[in-house]
C-alpha cells in the first residue's frame, strides 16, 4: 500500500506520466468537462472534497512551474483566491477569462473534479522538471 503522497490511483497515475510543460485541471463540481478529457470524479457531496485540500494535496506531489486560473476568481471568490495564493508560494500564475479557462482544459491530461462548491475555484496546473 502507497504510503505517502497522492492515495488516489487515477491522480498518481497521471501526475506520474506527465512530462513537462503537460497540464492537469483541479475543478469545482460545475466546471464542464471535455468528453474527450480524463475525468477523475472525487465529488462525494458539495463541499467534499474541497478545491484547496485537492490542490494542497496534488501540489506536493507533483512538480508546477505555472498555473492558469479565471481572473473571475479573484473578485467573485476571494476566499478562493487568497487560499490558492498562499498554496502556490512563488509559481507564476497567469489568469483568462472563465471562457478562456474552460477553452484550455480541453489540452489537459485529465480534469480531478471535487465537491467544491463555489464559484470559479478552478486551477489548470503545468508540469514542470524537479532538476535543472
């Protein structure tokens, strides 16, 4: 049995096959997904699990060097917003719009869809090298 890191077998097998500069989605339980996207549904019930605990827990797993994230968030989910900040530290993070947000996840390797349930609480994460 895995001891550390992502438990979750659908996450870890993806983060375990991405090469740099792929991408991988953490989504509130309203975001559409592209039918022809991985879908990796945790949504129990709203709220759990939350968007933050799922990106917390992928974000030590897993080697981002940008994230993209709707500029919607940071007005209509500051909560959110202030979370997804102090997770991130350092990483470069670059914001579209909500459209251009779900145009984008079309390109990614899978979607992780959570029960969070506010709005706008979605990341795309880009992977990038643990060596230089």
């Amino acid at each position: 049995m895995k001891k550390t890191g992502i438990l979750n077998s659908d996450i870890a097998a993806v983060i375990a096959k991405m090469g740099h500069t792929d991408c991988i989605v953490i989504g509130d339980c309203g975001l559409p997904i592209p039918d022809t996207v991985q879908r990796i549904d945790l949504a129990v019930k709203p709220g759990l699990p939350s968007y933050l605990d799922t990106l917390e827990a992928v974000l030590a797993d897993m080697e981002v060097e940008a994230v993209t994230i709707a500029s919607e968030m940071t007005e209509q989910n500051e909560k959110i917003y202030e979370g997804t900040k102090r997770l991130l530290g350092d990483i470069i993070v670059k914001q579209v719009t909500h459209e251009e947000f779900k145009a984008l996840t079309f390109q990614a390797k899978a979607v992780i869809r959570t029960g969070e349930a506010t709005p706008y609480a979605n990341i795309i994460l880009q992977s990038g090298v643990f060596f230089s």
